[in-house]
C-alpha cells in the first residue's frame, strides 16, 4: 500500500462536533476499502489565505494515509459530494514524519511566545560607536 497525506478544510459556520463526524465519516471510508489512518491532528479554525466560496476561515483537518489508490480515490469522490468540505489535497509520500506535523509545531511555538531555540539573545556590537551630536561642536 502506499502513503499519502491528506488535508481537507470544512467551512468556518459548522461546529467542531461536526468537523469530527466529517474526519469519522471518511476514515470510515478508509477502512472500509482496505487502508487504514495512521495519524489524525486537526489544526483548527485558521483564516484562508484567500476566499473560498465567501469563507475567509476554515477548519482545517489533515490525515496521514497507508492506504491503496482505489480508497484515496473514493475518499477523494466523497470529499467532491461532501457540502461542508471546501477543499482538500492529497499528496503521496515515501514516508510519514515523525511527531507533529509543523502546523501543530508552529502553533505551539506561537503559545508558548518563543520558539524551540529558547530566549533570543542580542549580541552587542563592539564596533558600534554613537552618533555626535548636531548642537555638539556650535557652543
């Protein structure tokens, strides 16, 4: 079987119940073609980078898939039927990435107010010298 990952965005007026039963209804799908979700992370309600049918939010969901092409196919045609899904991407990869993906990195780094690499530290310059001022040398 081979891995994809996928990624749907659900209009920004439904209830995050529903934005689960939609995830339930398609990992269903999955499993009933012979495939199955590795790993699920919904990354919430974001703003789009443009309008998509008026919306200017989505709930955005991504899915990792070890699934055949028939299932992905059919997950596909559902998500095309499915009137709260406003778009989605599949892409077929050699491998899944370990942990979270960085979607739910950045948004961690974002609560926390730093990232990974700890407190910034400014280096002073030693080659820095003040400006004279302009008043400096008229008295």
């Amino acid at each position: 079987m081979s891995l994809y990952e996928y990624t749907y965005i659900a209009r920004q007026d439904i209830q995050p119940q529903q934005v689960d039963a939609i995830t339930a209804e398609f990992t269903k799908i999955i499993d009933d073609n012979g495939g199955k979700v590795a790993k699920t992370e919904s990354w919430g309600l974001r703003s789009l980078a443009y309008r998509i049918k008026k919306y200017k939010k989505g709930h955005y969901v991504h899915l990792n898939l070890d699934a055949p092409f028939a299932a992905v196919a059919e997950l596909e045609r559902n998500a095309r039927l499915h009137e709260d899904v406003i778009r989605y991407m599949t892409i077929r990869v050699d491998e899944f990435e370990e942990g979270d993906s960085v979607v739910l990195r950045s948004k961690d780094r974002d609560s926390r107010g730093r990232d990974d690499r700890g407190p910034r530290e400014f280096e002073k310059r030693d080659d820095h010298k003040p400006r004279k001022e302009k008043n400096e040398g008229a008295e």
